[in-house]
C-alpha cells in the first residue's frame, strides 16, 4: 500500500470561477482522491491522490472528459526539453505494469497504479499531433524513463 501524494498541478484556461468549482465537482468524483483544492486566481490545482485507488480508466475517462478543454497534459522529462508541456490527446488502457510514471515500451505506453495507459495521440508546442510512437522517434524518452519532469522532481 501506498501512501497518498499531495499534488499541485497548474491548470490553464480557466476563464472564470465557476470553470473552477466544474474541475473540482469532476475531480471528488474520482475515487482515491481528496483535499481538492481548485484557485480560479492561482490557476492551480491541489489534491491528494491515493495511487492505490485510482485506476487506470479513470485516468483514460478523464483524458477524454477533459480533451480539448481544460485538456490534459504531461511536462515531459526531457534533459534539455525537461518540462515542455505535451499534451494528451487521446489514450486507452493497457495490459501492462511496471512503477507509476514510468514508459513502459515503444509505443508510449505508461505504468499507472493499477495497470497501465497507452498515449495513443500527443502533440508537442507547436507540432502537429502524432501517434505515440512516432512522438517516441522525435522525442528522446527511454523505456523504464519517468515520463513527467514531476515525477523525476519528487
């Protein structure tokens, strides 16, 4: 069993207060997850996620629910890119496993809690979007490489 994470993540595009209250209503309804906080002002989000309790399809459901708007995305860790937003346009689940964060194989598959999510379409800043494993070929992330600049700061 895991402990929980505390979390602060930034959320762009929120245009007012009620987006806010909206992201937080979406967010008490995933299971494992507490202590939401969304700031309409401080364009931010803070929470505490139970890995233990938070699937894999809800990290899918929530890429969809949340896709194009406020949208989802990774900072990716990256060495000289480290930190350059991607974002996820469309993902599945997958039948795999390894630690949470990391990349799992060629096609941009990444282990999560209970499973896995393959990034079936990302886009980088001012790229056209493209498959995982054509992102994979452009982009130098290795297998069993944390994904987020995050999860290689904590």
């Amino acid at each position: 069993m895991t402990s929980p994470l505390s979390l602060k993540l930034r959320i762009d595009g929120m245009d007012c207060a009620s987006c806010a209250l909206k992201i937080e209503n979406a967010m008490k309804r995933l299971p494992g997850v507490s202590d939401i906080d969304v700031s309409y002002a401080g364009r931010s989000l803070s929470l505490r996620l139970d890995e233990d309790r938070t699937g894999v399809g809800a990290i899918e459901r929530q890429v969809r629910a949340l896709t194009p708007w406020p949208g989802c995305w990774f900072d990716a860790a990256n060495g000289a890119a480290n930190g350059e937003r991607i974002k996820v346009l469309a993902a599945e689940p997958a039948a795999a496993q390894g630690t949470p964060g990391t990349l799992l194989d060629d096609r941009l598959t990444v282990a999560c809690a209970d499973g896995a999510v393959r990034l079936t379409k990302v886009q980088r800043p001012g790229k056209a979007p493209v498959d995982g494993a054509a992102f994979l070929r452009g982009f130098a992330l290795a297998v069993g490489q944390p994904v987020s600049a995050e999860a290689v700061a904590d």
